[in-house]
C-alpha cells in the first residue's frame, strides 16, 4: 500500500479512484469519514486520501491523476451568449441561466 494522494473532497478522491480503477488499479480510499471530527485536527490530517494498494502501480497512477487534473484545468473565463454573464472557465454551463459554452 502506498499513499497516492489526498484532497479535501471526498468527491475529487472518488473520481480519481473512478479513473484508477477502470485503468484497472486497484486502489482504496481512507479518512473518508472522519470529516465530523474537522476541527480537532489539523486539516490536512482529516482529508480523504487514495492510497494504491500495490506499489507497483503507484507511478501509473500518479501520472493518470496528474492527467485527470490538467483535463480540468480552468481555462478562460467566457460570457454567456444568452444573458452576458461572466462565467469562470471551469464551468461548461453558464452558472445564471444554465446554457452551455
Ligand atoms: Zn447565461
């Protein structure tokens, strides 16, 4: 077992986990509940993490998170051509009234 890595949504853990496993990395998530005692540790101690469970992996499956994260890199904040209003560049929708980029 080897820690991969940790961040402070359980939401962003499982979608590395999603892409770990259907590359076929077995993997397993830790911390994933002890969010109720935030606030009596430090942060960083309490974050959901994603450990591999054969270190042999571990390379691959960094280099496929490094990948999953440069995909969801923001990328130019865009107007809306419905309504004009500024949205960020990670959003794919417009957060007002809902169109698509
Ligand atoms: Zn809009």
């Amino acid at each position: 077992m080897k820690k991969l890595t940790a961040a402070d949504s359980l939401v962003t853990i499982n979608h590395y986990k999603n892409i770990l496993e259907s590359e076929g990395i077995a993997c397993q998530i830790r911390n994933e509940h002890l969010g109720a005692i935030m606030g009596e540790m430090p942060f960083v101690e309490v974050w959901p993490q994603l450990w591999v469970k054969n270190d042999l992996d571990y390379d691959r499956a960094l280099q496929l998170i490094g990948e999953a994260n440069s995909d969801e890199s923001p990328g130019e904040p865009w107007r809306c051509r419905r309504c004009g209003e500024e949205n960020e560049g990670q959003f794919a929708a417009c957060w007002s009234c809902g169109t698509s980029l």
